[in-house]
C-alpha cells in the first residue's frame, strides 16, 4: 500500500472535522493504515496525504457532487489503479466542505 504522507494542515483540518462530527457519533480509529472517522466499527473517512476520503456510496448524490469538486478523485489506497468505487477523496483545497461530506458518509452508513 502506497503511504500518503499528511501536511501539518492537512492533519489540523482533519482533527478538527472530527472534533465537529463527534456529536454525530463519530470516533476516530484505524483505517488502512489510516486515522480514519469511524461510526462503530465502519469507517466513514480517512485522512489521505492532503485528502479526506469518505465513503458516500457509489450511486448517491453525494458521490457525484464530490467528484465533481477541484481535484477530488476515487479513493485509490494502495496506488495501484484499483479505486474504491464508494470512496471520494477531497482535497485539502475542499477542506470547507468536508464537514458536509462527512455528514453524508455518516448517512450512507446508516
């Protein structure tokens, strides 16, 4: 697996978006080798190099608006040209709406 190595902001960014989507039942756990949001034991979003990638479901309308945002793509863990297919990672350009992204993984969850 490919190791995404974070910014200090980047970092920053992510800890607090976990710290705003806490009171929706999000922890923060291991994923992938990643810090990742978690809803129980299912992962929702993880921190990515200068990314979030959260899991909106392929077919939703979350899913698309996601990749539609500046530089956002299909989560590719392991860098190898296998992509989540239910997993968008947003940039740290898109950082403002990643709060609204994770509040669409959490749905997609339940």
């Amino acid at each position: 697996m490919e190791k995404a190595i974070s910014s200090p902001l980047a970092v920053a960014d992510f800890e607090a978006l976990a710290a705003d989507l806490a009171g929706l039942g999000v922890t923060v756990g291991k994923m992938f080798g990643a810090t990742s949001l978690m809803v129980g034991n299912k992962a929702i979003g993880c921190l990515h190099g200068d990314g979030v990638a959260f899991k909106l479901g392929r077919d939703s309308r979350a899913h698309a608006a996601a990749l539609e945002l500046p530089g956002a793509t299909l989560f590719d863990p392991s860098g190898m040209g296998r992509p989540f297919k239910d997993w968008v990672v947003a940039p740290l350009a898109c950082a403002e709406r990643w709060a609204d992204l994770g509040e669409a993984a959490i749905e997609a969850v339940r």
